[in-house]
C-alpha cells in the first residue's frame, strides 16, 4: 500500500485548520450585542485576532502531541537524542510568521481607529503649535488635581470628525470619584444618567475633577479616557434603542467598581419628551414651589404664577384678592 505523503497531510491538515478557524472567529458568542455604528468596526477586527489565535492554538498543540506520540522513549531505549545545535531556516520561518501577523494586525487596527474618527497623522492635536500652547497648561493643571480644561477638546475618538461635521448632541460628562455626571449646555439639564436618541451624531466632551476615569459602554464598544485638566472627546453613533450600563474602565479609586451608570437610547420623540420633563423638573421656580407647602402661602403669593402671564400687576393682584 502506498504511503501518503508527508505534505498531503500538511495541505489537508492546513485547510481543515483554517476552515475550521475561520469559521470559530465568525460564530463565536464572546461579545455583547452591537448598538452603535462603531461597534461593527471593532467586531471585525476582533474576529480576525480571535481566528488568528484559534488558528495558532490548534498549530502548536497540534505539534506539540504529535511529537509527545511520535518521539517519545520507547521501552528500553537508553541512547541518548541527536545533538541539534539549530536550525537557521526554521528560526527565520517561526520569527518571520508571527512579525507579519502584529505588523498586519498594527495596520489594520489605525484603519480601524480612523473610521471610528481617530486623529488622523497631521491633525491639530499632536501639532507642535498645539504642543506649545496646552503642554505647560495641561501638565500643570493634571499635577495640581484641577478639573478646569485648557482648551477645547481635541483629543479622543471621534475628534477629527469635529473639523469636518459638527455633532448632532454635545454632552458634558464629569467623572469624580466614584460617579458620572451628564450636563446638556444646549438644554439646560444635568443628570445622572445618559439619555440619547437613536440616530444622533453624539459627541461626549469628557473631564475629571480627581484622577483618570474611563468612559466605556461595551454594548457600543467605545471608550475614551477621562484626564484631569486635559479634555478628551468621545463620538459615537447608537443604532439600538435600550438601556446599556456605562463603565469606568480604569482604576480610580477603592468604589472603582461602583463608579456605573447607564445609557439610555431613546426613540427622536421619547429623547425629546424626557428633555421637556427635565427642563420642568429643574427649573429653579419650580422647584422652589414644590419645596413650599401651598397652605403657608397667602392668596396672591398662590396666584401669581398661575396668572403672571397676564401682566397683571402685584399691587393690582393684591387688590383683587382683597376685593377693592
């Protein structure tokens, strides 16, 4: 009977290996669902290391039992192994393979990081004229512990997508120790949570008043980090209304782990219906008059607001109310 030959069962081994790598990378559960426009970027490439290292994985263990099996010590063999000092070829090939695969993966991860909106090579963030004017700022305000920015935020993902488009939502978001604070300067509202709508161009300006936070939802597979007295930025596109958890993503502190809030994706209507409520809620008239018991108010004091916008006067409503 014929013997096979050695490189047949290499081809036929190869292309079973590959097969079934490829398809482990493409069908694997490890990651959670996609919810922003990003996270399709990050999940490709995060499939192509996963079908790289399966592929690696099945290589070597493959190996390393075909040589436990074929050249283990047989009964009685006392002789010593063959004295091999090197083989110049196979430490070029074992060398050469895994230098390709990180300068491959290198490459394609910038690309990635640039269709999230990355900084490009040349932008104005890492200028020498930029360098110049916020370094010594920048520097002095991270050692001294203040959160006040010194300039707008140019750094982050997402930030060489300002030059060219500006964002649908701008959100101001505050990390501290151990918190996430969330300001609308076009809506007047502050919260605790993020609300966004589905759709929207959101732009995160972020900060830190303590140490470094991290700003990270997997859900969106975006994260930023939060620097004392140096803004960063974070822009992200949500395509999935839900709730998804907002994590710190670096150590800040002994409640590191408690430092969550969550995201809300709203449709366009319901985002604009809870800004509304917002707004009312926080109007400071408003609640001065639910801090106020009604009973403890005199007749005109009760009416004024309902009527102010009448134009009636408070002598002439004090005259009203005592019937002259």
């Amino acid at each position: 009977m014929q013997q096979i030959p050695v490189s047949l069962w290499t081809l036929v081994a190869g292309m079973a290996v590959t097969a079934f790598s490829v398809w482990v990378g493409q069908n694997h559960a490890l990651l959670p669902v996609q919810a922003s426009q990003q996270a399709p970027l990050v999940d490709g490439f995060f499939n192509i290391m996963f079908t790289i290292a399966i592929a690696l994985f099945l290589v070597v263990e493959s190996t390393i039992l075909i040589f436990l099996v074929k050249f283990r010590r047989r009964r009685g063999d006392e002789t010593d192994g063959l004295p091999i000092e090197g083989n110049v070829p196979l430490e070029i090939f074992w060398t050469a393979i895994p230098s390709v695969i990180v300068i491959g993966l290198g490459i394609y991860s910038v690309d990635v990081f640039n269709q999230m909106g990355g900084l490009e090579p040349g932008s104005h963030a890492h200028s020498p004229a930029h360098v110049a004017h916020s370094s010594g700022t920048a520097l002095a305000a991270t050692f001294n512990n203040t959160p006040e920015p010194t300039s707008a935020p140019s750094i982050g993902l997402g930030a060489s997508r300002g030059e060219s488009k500006p964002a649908d939502l701008v959100v101001n978001v505050t990390g501290m120790q151990f918190a996430w604070i969330f300001e609308y300067p076009n809506g007047g509202v502050t919260a605790g949570e993020l609300h966004i709508p589905v759709g929207a161009d959101v732009q995160l300006n972020l900060s830190a008043q303590d140490v470094i936070h991290a700003f990270w939802v997997p859900q969106f597979r975006v994260k930023q980090d939060a620097l004392p007295g140096i803004p960063t930025q974070l822009r992200f596109t949500a395509t999935k209304t839900g709730t998804y958890p907002v994590v710190c993503a670096e150590l800040c502190g002994g409640y590191h782990g408690s430092m969550r809030s969550q995201v809300i994706v709203h449709t366009p209507e319901e985002y604009d219906s809870w800004l509304k409520e917002t707004q009312l809620a926080q109007k400071p008239d408003l609640q001065k008059a639910i801090a106020v018991n009604p009973a403890d108010l005199s007749p005109s004091e009760f009416l004024a607001p309902h009527i102010q916008h009448l134009g009636v006067s408070a002598a002439t409503l004090e005259s009203i109310v005592k019937g002259q």
